[in-house]
C-alpha cells in the first residue's frame, strides 16, 4: 500500500525558526532595503531637480505619476510572471530590472527622460514587491508569517533614512548631485550575488505538479532545521490536493470577487495617503517657505519613525488578527497626518511626522502580510499583484491631485486629504476584511 504523501504546506507550517529563515530574512530584507530606497530617491531628489531645471510643481507631479504608471504595469504582469516562472526567479529578474533601470535615472537629461525613466524603475519597482510578499507568505509558517514580513519589512525601512540621508550630504555637494541619490538606490542590483542561497518555493512546485522537486526543496529545509535542533515536530497527515488551473478570471468569480473588490479599494486609499506624504514631504516643506537643506534635514529626521514601525508590526502582526490591526493603525495615521499639516513649529512637524512615518510602515507590513494570505498558491501571486497594481495607479492622478490642492487650497488641504484616505482604509478592511489570523495557506 503506497504510504500517503504529506503535502509541503503541512510540513513547512510545523518548522520552527531556523537559520535557514534567518537567512531569508537578510537576503529579502537587502532587497526590500534598495526597493524602499529606490521608491523614495525622487521624492528627496525632486526639490534639487525643480530647482535645477526650473520645473513647475505640476511637473513635479507628472514626474512622480510616471513612477506609479510604471508599479502599476509592474505588479499586474509579475504576478502572472511570478505564477508561471516561480518566485525566485523572478524576484532575481524583478530586482535586476528596478535597479538597472534606477542607475539610468542618475543620467537623464531632462524631465521628458526622467519621466520615461521613473517609469521604468517603477516597473521593476512594483514587480519586485508583489513577488517578494508571495513568497515571504510561501516560505513561512501560519504562525510566523506575519510576523517575519514585519522583520523584513523592519531591515528594509532603514532604506528610507538611509536615502534621506544620502541625499542630505550629496545634493548639497553640486546642482547635479541629485544623481548621486539614484546611484545609490540602484545598489540592489547586488543581490543575484546571493540569490543561490535562497530556495524555489515548494507550494509553487507543487502547484504545478512538480512533487518530486517540492520535496527536495523541503528535505533541504528539514535536514538544515535538524541539523540545528536535533529533532522536528511530526507533520499533519493532509494529503496534497490537486493542482488547480485557476487564472486571472478567478480573482472576479463569485468566490473570490468580494475579496478583490475589497483589496482593490484598500490598496488604492492606502496608496494615496502613503504616497500623498511620503513622495511630497520635501518637496512641500521646501514650497512652504523651508530650505532644500531644511526641508531634507527634517525629513530625514522624520523617515527615522519607519524603523520602529517596522519592529512594532513584526511584534504585533501575529498576536492580533490583521482585519482588527489594519483599521487601527491607519485610524492612527489618519490623526497623525491631519496634525502634521496643522502645526508650523519644527519640533511639533518633526514629532508628528516622526508618528506618521511609523504609523504607515506598520500598516504596510500588516497589508504586505494580509493581501496574499486572501488568495488560494494559484492565482495568489496574480491576485497580490492585480489589487497592488491597482492601487498603484490610481496613483498616477494622486500626485496631480495633490499638485492641484496644494496651488488652489493650501498647505493644510493636502494633509486633510491625505488623513481622509486612511480613514477610508480602515472602514473597507474593518467592515469587509475576512479573517486569516494563524490560518494555513491553501
């Protein structure tokens, strides 16, 4: 009688933390390091190049559209890259891409260029992020999963001081020292260097029928686990179950629409309430009467709260269900930001600024964890990177919006808007979001 096989889900749900996911844990983190720095070397750039090239704030705005044009394209054909190639090698492709495609931004000529440039990067950017959480989701346990994307996301929110901090000491330095910020964003094309030392994921495997490799990929990650420990707790006797051809018509059957439909909305609101501060800060610190070396000074101070968000998110992300945490920390932001934009005192910008910075990379290591966690292995690639994307595009007309506030209404409105998005944030996931709180991965 042929003994009954054991399904990978099953058996990598049960491994305790190893060194084998601590390494992950570096290896991702560096990537996500670069993503972040990547992502925010135009909004610590944008003040030196308007005042380069002379360029309205409209074309600031359409500028920083480009980017989101890009994520947009980005994360809807990487899911569908990623669910039929695997997520390390495209997480490899992903990275190459965004930091090739950064390094050309430190070149451009002019603002036609480094629109179709941050395009590119944004591209890469979006892809790289869509496939990195699928595979965190994939590689963890039920009970750790959360948990380990806030470490992740924790090493990778240095990216973000570091940057500001980059472009404190180079821009000064000349009028084109703004191109040595992209310069330093593109440094993740550094990680094919140790790229080997990561593993296909095995649900991938088995989800397209490749049993016999799922199980080498496990047999490695046990044989490291007892190497280390000595012993492993037995694994549930759940048999693998068919793989499914399910494809991107799945994410709006009756099943799963409800999910998507929510996601879609959260990603889009998250999206304008992060992006309409974090790509604006030094630019409208700059344009409210602040100097390029004041306007980055604070905001380097500021982008320092994402540090501890990271570490808080990793603490609390599995104690708690997500639906519950989610509106929560973007109530917080929401109250942060509005105060941000109604104070004109430095300690007080610096303080709440510091809080909002914190607040947005709790809720963006909550979400990374909880958006992939709605979706069954085959489609949940295509489903993270459909309602990412989206959310990505939709900002493309948030720059210009803000843009638009700004010259008609004032400093003030922005951050009104700005705090409106997370409130919306928090009603969609509170009032629609399933519960997935230490549930295994279909």
């Amino acid at each position: 009688m042929p003994i009954e096989r054991v399904s990978a889900a099953a058996r990598l749900d049960r491994l305790p933390i190893t060194s084998f996911h601590r390494r992950m844990m570096w290896l991702l983190g560096f990537v996500f390091f670069f993503e972040l720095a990547d992502l925010n070397t135009f909004s610590f750039a944008a003040p030196a190049i308007r005042s380069e090239w002379h360029l309205s704030i409209s074309t600031i705005g359409f500028i920083t559209s480009a980017t989101f044009v890009g994520m947009f394209i980005g994360s809807t054909t990487a899911g569908w890259f990623s669910d039929r190639v695997g997520r390390k090698r495209a997480l490899i492709f992903t990275t190459i891409w965004y930091a090739a495609f950064s390094l050309l931004n430190a070149f451009v000529g002019g603002p036609i260029t480094l629109f179709l440039a941050r395009l590119l990067t944004g591209l890469g950017l979006s892809a790289m992020t869509v496939v990195g959480i699928t595979y965190v989701s994939e590689m963890f346990s039920a009970k750790q999963r959360g948990a380990y994307q806030g470490w992740i996301l924790m090493i990778a929110l240095f990216g973000i001081p570091a940057t500001a901090y980059v472009a404190r000491f180079c821009i000064p330095v000349a009028a084109w020292g703004w191109r040595l910020v992209f310069i330093w964003g593109s440094l993740g094309i550094l990680f094919p260097l140790f790229a080997s030392r990561l593993e296909e994921s095995p649900r991938w495997y088995e989800n397209h029928g490749r049993l016999d490799e799922a199980d080498a990929v496990v047999d490695r990650i046990e044989k490291s686990a007892v190497d280390e420990i000595g012993f492993l707790p037995s694994a549930c006797k759940l048999a693998q179950r068919e793989s499914r051809g399910l494809g991107y018509s799945e994410l709006v059957a009756p099943a799963y629409l409800p999910r998507t439909v929510m996601l879609v909305f959260t990603w889009i609101c998250q999206t304008l309430g992060f992006y309409g501060f974090s790509s604006w800060g030094p630019t409208l610190l700059a344009e409210h009467g602040f100097s390029i070396v004041q306007s980055l000074a604070w905001s380097s101070a500021i982008w320092l709260g994402a540090i501890p968000g990271g570490v808080i998110a990793a603490v609390i992300s599995d104690r708690w269900e997500r639906k519950w945490l989610i509106p929560i920390v973007a109530l917080l932001s929401a109250f942060c930001a509005l105060m941000y934009g109604l104070t004109f005192q430095t300690i007080t910008i610096i303080i709440f600024g510091f809080f909002v910075a914190m607040s947005h990379h709790i809720h963006s290591a909550l979400l990374f964890a909880y958006t992939p966690e709605c979706y069954p292995t085959e489609i949940r690639n295509s489903g993270a990177g459909l309602v990412y994307g989206v959310g990505r595009l939709a900002n493309v007309f948030g720059p210009l919006f803000v843009a638009l506030l700004f010259t008609r209404c004032g400093y003030t409105s922005v951050f009104i808007y700005i705090a409106t998005c997370w409130v919306l944030v928090a009603m969609i996931v509170g009032g629609f979001g399933p519960r997935t709180q230490g549930k295994p991965l279909v």
